[in-house]
C-alpha cells in the first residue's frame, strides 16, 4: 500500500532516520555500556532504561523505513484547479454553526488538526476529495452528522 505525502513530510521522515541512526542510535549504545560498567545487571534501572530505549529506537527505525518504502510522494499543487485533490487548502463552513475553518489535506503522517492539516483518510478529507466550490459534504461523527460548505480551495506550496 503507498503512503501518501508530500515532498517536505517524506524529507521530514529521512531526516528523522538519519539523526536516530547516527545521533541517537550511538548515543544509547554508549548508555548501555556506561550502565553495564555499574555492576548488576538484574537490579540496573539505567541498564533497563537503556535496553527499553534502544528496542524503542529499533522499532522506530523499521517503521520510518517502512514509511519511507512505501511513500508516494506528490507534489503539491500538481492537481490545482478547481477540484479538492492531496495538498488543497479548503475553507469550509459549518452550515449549521455558521463557523468556518481552513485545513490543508495532506497524508496521515503529516496531518496535524492543530496546525490546520488533516489526513486524506479522514472521514472529513474522505468526503472532500472530488469536490468543487459550493459542494456541502456530509460528516458523520458520534455527536451526529455535520454539514460543510466549500467556501475556497487553495493551492500552496
């Protein structure tokens, strides 16, 4: 399956895999070594620490590999037009709220709500693919179902 994203998320992925290989990585290999020098290992809390540490750091290093294996990286803009596509900035208005809100949609492992992005996989990001201006999408959440108008689609790069 391809993940999605774009060209400054994959790079943000390769960048956090080269520092865990050759900042972190060594660094708790050092720490170990260091806890293995005060003795008894069975009752070393900084030996533990460390072990727990590393087996995290090998578990992110094979997920960041994984992700960086499978990324479809797309460019940002190359879709631009009038239609809702991967890295459009959308104003919607809450039709019943009359609130509106602005998010950039973009691949699950660079959607952050609070920065104002979300996943393309998102109930939301789901139902806004496809859509031009003026479309009212439907969301079903557990509070009940919720209208959106589109307001603007936007291109950034």
């Amino acid at each position: 399956m391809r993940i999605p994203m774009t060209k400054k998320g994959y790079e943000a992925l390769k960048a956090e895999l080269e520092k865990i290989r050759k900042v972190d990585r060594p660094q708790n290999i050092r720490d170990i070594a260091e806890a293995r020098e005060h003795g008894d290992l069975r009752e070393n809390a900084e030996f533990k620490a460390a072990k727990e540490h590393q087996a995290f750091l090998d578990t992110r290093i094979t997920e960041l590999e994984q992700k960086l294996g499978q990324a479809e990286v797309i460019e940002v803009g190359a879709g631009a037009g009038d239609t809702v596509v991967f890295g459009a900035t959308v104003r919607i208005l809450d039709t019943a709220s009359e609130e509106e809100k602005t998010y950039t949609l973009l691949g699950q492992e660079e959607a952050d709500v609070k920065r104002g992005s979300i996943s393309v996989q998102s109930p939301l990001g789901r139902q806004l693919i496809g859509r031009r201006v003026g479309d009212v999408v439907r969301v079903t959440r557990p509070a009940g179902t919720v209208e959106y108008e589109i307001r603007d689609i936007v291109f950034r790069e």
